[in-house]
C-alpha cells in the first residue's frame, strides 16, 4: 500500500496545509506507511527540495510533478559556482567576476556582451540555484539546478517584455526527458511517444504512471487543477479528500441552499465518488454530515483525524515568565495579529509586566512593525520571527489568537500541549475545540469586522481578566488533560483504523 497525498506548492511561510502534511507524514513514518507527498505546481523560486525539508519531510517522501518524469532525484542543492564557471567555459571566454549581493554574484563575457546572473542558495556562497543568462540585454534563457541541471526556460521579447516559450526538463546525462510548451493561450507537454494539450491532461497521466492498485489510497489536500483528473484516473485506489479549512459560506447559506467553500465544492459535489472525508476536528464532521444529509440528501464517509499530533506533552524546564503571552502564526491579515497588537497595548496599562512575543513570518510584518512602533510598544511587544517552538511554548503563561477562522489550529494545539491557558474568538472549528470556557481559558463574543473596536476590547479585557483573576496553574493542568486526546499514539491509531479500513473494503 502507498498513500499518496497530493498538494500545489510550498513556500517558506507554508500554510497549515503544508504542516499538516509534514505531521502526516511522521505518522505515516511511525506506522511503517509508504506515503508519498506529491506538489503539482511549478516551483522555480528555489529547489523544491530546500522547503520540503525546510518543515520536515524525508527526500524520499517527496514527488514534484515536473520532476517525476526526469530520472534526477529529490535532494539539496549541491552544484558549485567553480562547476557552472567550467560548464560556461569561464576562463577560456575571458569571463570576469562581479559580486551583486551576498545571494547573487554575475559572470559577465564583454567579448560577446553577454552576462550571467548566478542566484546561490540562501545561506550559501557558492552553490547554485538558477542562472539567468542575457544577450545583447535580452533575456534568452533561464538554467535551474540541484546537484544537476533540472531544467532551462526559454525566453524571447514580446510586447517588450522577455517572454517564456518553452522549458526544457532533463536528465541526469543532460538528455532531454520532456519538454513544455508555453504558448500565450495553451500550454502543452511534449513527451518523445506523445503530446499532453493541458495541465489536467498533465496531471491525468502522470497518475496513470503510478499504476495504482486497490491497495493505494490517494488523499487531495488542494484540489485546484487536479479534481478532475483524480476522479478520472485514481482507480482502482481508494480517494479521500481533507477538509482544511471552513467547508461552507455561512452568510449566504440558508435552510433551502448552501454555498460550499469553492475550494471543495466540486468534491462535494461528487461526494459520491469519494471514499472518505477527513475533517480536522469533530465538531466540523458533525456539521458537514448534516450538512450533507440536508442539502444533497447524502450520507459519505466522513472521519474526523487531527491533521497534527504531540508526541509528548512539554512541561516548563522553568518557572513559566509571568504575565507573557505569545501567538504564533504567519503574519497574515486574516490571522488579525494587528488586533492583538492593540489588545496588548490597552491591557498593558493595567498590567505594567505584561510582554507579547509573536512568532512567524508572512507579508504583514512591516505594517506590524509599524503599528508597534506607533505605540511605542518594542520593548513588551517583539516580532520573534520563524522559530521551533517546541520547547519555547512553555516558557510562557498564556496562548492569545484573533483569527476568525481555524479549520484546526496546529499551533492552538502545541500550545495546549505545553500547558497555556488560552485566550481566543468563538469561531469554528480550532479554539472551539481547543479552548473550554471556565477551565482553560476564554473564547470571546465575535460579531464580525464591523465590530473590530468591540473585539479588541474584548481581547484587552479578556487578557487583563485572565492574569488577575484566573487560577492559571488550574487552566494550566485543564490544557494539558485536554491535549491528552492529540497524542501520536492516538492519532496514529485514528489512521490505522481509516486505512486499515479503506485497503480492506
């Protein structure tokens, strides 16, 4: 049996799905389950390999869809600058040497005025992720690598901008194993037996290629641009889908119709074809299976599985640091960490010890930078960046959230882990599973954007409340029996009974 879990793409700042994905993966590890982790979107900004491992997943877990046809293996970057000057006959073309940055450095040929600028991996001065080569100040071609060159983009000018047109995959001997087309209206796949005319026809064959048997499951965490091809090619493996995220659009749904989030609305509609649903939490299995049962008069499989697990519970090697608070999380306007940013602010006046550490990375951090400076606030409130957090949650009293929407909350989770009492919005699904009112902390009244001011005060009130008159080491002990139910043991066992299950049918 393998399991195959298809996504997009991946990026520094990953999403839950991302991490999910990477917590799945140790499960499946521990429980001895060949698991595959497919990405089918086209990943030129740097190595795939460098961000898979970046969260935790195994080389061999990985298959990029641009890749798989090439005999050149996931694996990190290792091709010098001294190998690319040699391939580009540097020294015998009079090349001279120019350092741009500490990422990038330029060869540049005078006699034929040409140039190449060489981009190196983060954090290393001298080995190579893409090359960009310029003729006569035109663009031509673009050169990728990881130990090997992987693939070249063609360029050409139109509409006085430098154009792709086709991109050329290789293999390790340099031959070529496919080639991609792209034209302003159409993208094809040119393989040496035949021709591919779209991205799902791309995306069809390749699960054609991995000749699934009626022991394989395949499980679509993203389904944009790979719906169709699945239900059309997946058989005879099993297909499940996991619900990330808010299944429907509440304010537009009523007791006569439902708007499906559109992210799974063609899954949902064909729920027949579907062997199973996961959701991360039980209270959104029990939604979406009424859900289904009133508007499609249907009853799928629906499991609830969390999409991360602890592997133990984290008690402070030290005395937690009193009045702090942290939240982690990227730094993303839905994730409202400008509203907690405020809370802090106007608690902080009545509570002179209290600090705030943010932790994550994401678009917003300058105008949170911005706002903290504003308040003047950098000396309790301090942006801490991308962290392991594993052994940092404990070194704090309290976990506070603003998001309105967490399909999960892996980071709600970790936090109950190591014990924090917790403060967030009563909004489906995570910190209505992660928080108990009364026992480990508080969920607050939300009534939407329109009432941001009511919310941050809520928030304040909430943070001062809860550090002047909350038992905190009882709140504390109430998380950790909470987080009890997350351990690996018994998510482990949640999906050996899912697959042992769906391999047995």
């Amino acid at each position: 049996m393998t399991v195959y879990s298809f996504n997009q793409g991946i990026g520094w700042a990953s999403s839950g799905v991302e991490y999910a994905q990477a917590y799945r993966a140790k499960v499946f590890a521990d429980l001895g389950v060949d698991a595959k982790f497919v990405f089918t979107d086209l990943i030129l900004s740097e190595n795939l390999q460098t961000l898979t491992s970046n969260i935790g997943f195994k080389d061999e877990q990985i298959i990029w869809l641009y890749q798989y046809f090439t005999d050149i293996k996931i694996a990190p970057s290792s091709y010098t600058l001294e190998q690319l000057q040699a391939s580009l006959r540097y020294t015998e073309r009079e090349g001279e040497f120019e350092t741009v940055n500490e990422r990038i450095v330029r060869l540049r040929f005078p006699k034929e005025d040409q140039y190449a600028t060489v981009y190196l991996k983060k954090g290393t001065s001298d080995i190579v992720d893409r090359v960009e080569h310029v003729s006569k100040n035109y663009l031509i071609r673009k050169d990728y690598y990881t130990y090997t060159r992987l693939l070249t983009e063609y360029y050409a000018p139109f509409e006085n901008k430098a154009t792709v047109y086709l991109r050329r995959f290789y293999n390790e001997d340099g031959s070529t194993a496919y080639e991609q087309v792209v034209g302003p209206t159409q993208t094809l796949y040119r393989f040496k037996d035949q021709v591919l005319y779209s991205k799902n026809e791309f995306i069809e064959y390749f699960i054609k290629q991995l000749h699934l048997t009626a022991q394989d499951i395949l499980i679509i965490d993203r389904a944009t641009e790979l719906g169709q091809a699945a239900f059309v090619a997946h058989e005879p493996a099993k297909l499940g889908v996991v619900v990330h995220a808010e299944h429907f659009s509440d304010n537009v749904t009523d007791d006569n119709y439902i708007l499906w989030n559109n992210y799974y609305e063609y899954q949902f509609d064909n729920a027949d074809e579907i062997d199973f649903f996961i959701t991360a939490t039980a209270k959104q299995k029990e939604l979406l299976e009424r859900h289904f049962a009133k508007y499609q008069g249907k009853s799928p499989k629906v499991v609830a599985i969390p999409v991360g697990s602890l592997a133990q519970l984290h008690q402070p090697v030290t005395s937690r640091r009193p009045y702090s608070l942290i939240t982690a999380s990227r730094l993303a306007s839905e994730k409202h960490i400008d509203w907690l940013i405020e809370a802090v602010v106007m608690a902080k006046q009545h509570l002179p010890e209290l600090t705030f550490d943010i932790y994550g990375e994401g678009g917003q951090r300058q105008l949170l930078e911005e706002l903290i400076a504003k308040h003047q606030a950098s000396d309790y409130i301090k942006l801490k960046g991308h962290h392991d957090l594993e052994q940092i949650y404990a070194q704090y009293e309290a976990y506070v959230t603003a998001s309105t929407s967490e399909g999960f909350g892996l980071t709600l989770m970790e936090a109950v882990g190591s014990g924090l009492a917790m403060i967030g919005l009563d909004v489906r699904y995570g910190n209505q599973t992660f928080i108990e009112p009364g026992q480990n902390g508080y969920l607050l009244e939300y009534t939407g954007k329109k009432d941001q001011k009511q919310t941050i005060d809520r928030l304040a009130k909430a943070i001062v409340e809860l550090f002047t008159n909350v038992d905190l080491a009882k709140a504390h002990q109430a998380s950790y029996a909470l987080a009890q139910e997350y351990l690996t043991s018994e998510v482990e066992q949640k999906w050996h009974q899912l697959l042992g299950g769906m391999t047995n049918a």
